[in-house]
C-alpha cells in the first residue's frame, strides 16, 4: 500500500477532497500515489495536519508502515538515519 492510499484511508477523504485540501488537483494525488511526483515539505505539512499529526509524527508513522510492510514482505527494513 502506497502512502497516499494509506492517507485517503485513515483520513477517509477522497482524492479529490484531499487534493483540494491541499492545494493541488486529483491528478497530482494520483502522480504521487503512483510515485511519479515526490512530495513537497508544504504537502507533508498538509498531509500531517489532515491526519491530525506533527510533521515528526507524520514522518515517524510513514517509516513505521514502511518497517511493518518490509516485515510482512520478507524484505530487510531500511534503518532511519540517526539508527
């Protein structure tokens, strides 16, 4: 699962709600859900604010998804930086 389906679930908006609540079109939601556009640190902000986060927790909750789907996968998970 992809970081910005995961956003649309918790938050339960769709795209286009959360392109709007962000600031940017659907398309641009589905360019980065496809991993086709990175995001921007105003759009992490956005993203952390909708799901009721601080940017630290925002990013914290992302690496905690990505360690548990490495772990469901069999992959080894990527250590943060500082680890």
């Amino acid at each position: 699962m992809n970081l910005i389906r995961a956003v649309l679930e918790k938050s339960g908006l769709s795209q286009m709600e959360l392109a709007r609540r962000i600031g940017c079109s659907r398309s641009t939601i589905q360019r980065m859900g496809r991993g086709y556009r990175d995001l921007s640190l105003k759009e992490i902000t956005e993203l952390a604010d909708i799901l009721g986060m601080t940017r630290i927790g925002f990013i914290r909750w992302i690496e905690q998804r990505e360690r548990a789907l490495a772990l469901e996968t069999g992959e080894k998970p990527q250590k943060s930086k500082g680890e």
